[in-house]
C-alpha cells in the first residue's frame, strides 16, 4: 500500500510511504520512475486527498494511481 503526502517544503513534489519507506516524487506523469529517498522531516507532510489528473505510474500493486489507499 502507498499513501501520498504533499510536501509543503517543495511544492510540485510528493512523498510517497510504502513498505520500504519514503521517497521524494516528482509531481508529474510518471514521477515514480524519478523518485529519490525522502530524507526530511515528517511533520511538514499532509496527506493528498487527490492527484489532480496526475498519472504516476505506480507500481502493479497499485493499478490505478487514483487509488491512494
């Protein structure tokens, strides 16, 4: 399961919790293929509600990327 927070410190950017941990996303089509580890703090985090239209091209377990939860 992977859940998205908007990253207040960086607009355009996500940060994405799986169960390896956090990552830095581009907020774009196909961000996922760009994402880097997050190494922040987790208090400026607020959980995305909606992507706005954006495909990111998450992995199988998460066939619509609309499907946050």
């Amino acid at each position: 399961m992977i859940t998205l927070y908007e990253y207040m410190q960086q607009p355009r950017f996500w940060i994405a919790r799986d169960e390896d941990g956090y990552w830095l996303v581009p907020a774009r089509d196909d961000g996922w293929s760009e994402r880097s580890p997050f190494v922040g703090r987790v208090s400026n985090l607020r959980e995305l509600k909606d992507l706005d239209g954006i495909k990111l091209g998450l992995p199988p377990q998460c066939p619509d990327d609309q499907e946050l939860r």
